[in-house]
C-alpha cells in the first residue's frame, strides 16, 4: 500500500482533494492511505510515507520539506491547474508514477 502526504497549509481544500484522491484509487483497485497534514506536523509521519505531495499554496515551503525528508522520498508540488479543479485522478496518476507505480 502506497502512503502518500499531502502538506497543506489549513487542510479544508485538501481534504476534498484527499476524497478525490481515494475515490479514483478505489477505481482502479489500488490501496492508497493518504494522510494531509500542515507543514508543522509533517516530521510527526515523515518516516512512514513513500510520497510527500505539497498544494501550491505551500510551495514555499518545499525546502523545509525536502530537509525533513533527507531525499528518502520523491517530494514534490502538486500542479496549480490539478488543484485547483480538486482533480483527484491527475494528483492520484502523479504520485503513482512518482513511486514507479
């Protein structure tokens, strides 16, 4: 099972996006745990994911991710377009091929 990290600045889009996320993962027959947490609390799960995603919003942040992740996972910003439109599937399908999936 893929466990993915959504970094996100309050979490109330995000959680839609996770919903999205889950809904094509359940399409395709794939387990997927998905975990959106503010930057702050995202050392507390940094151990335990395979993908570390970042909403745009938060861009800014991706050198403190990158450092809390030391390079073990792929980190990396979501596209603005995908976001925006909460495009569950476009996010889902990047981090899948993020972890050679």
């Amino acid at each position: 099972m893929m466990k993915i990290l959504l970094v996100c600045a309050a979490g109330m889009s995000t959680s839609l996006l996770v919903t999205k996320m889950k809904e094509h993962a359940a399409n395709l027959g794939k387990e997927v745990e998905i975990i959106a947490l503010p930057i702050s609390e995202c050392s507390t799960v940094a151990d335990e994911v395979d993908i570390v995603l970042l909403g745009p919003q938060v861009r800014y942040q991706k050198p403190q991710v990158d450092t809390i992740i030391n390079g073990r996972v792929p980190v990396e910003v979501i596209d603005m377009r995908d976001y925006g439109t909460m495009n569950g599937e476009a996010v889902l399908n990047r981090a899948m091929a993020l972890h050679g999936e």
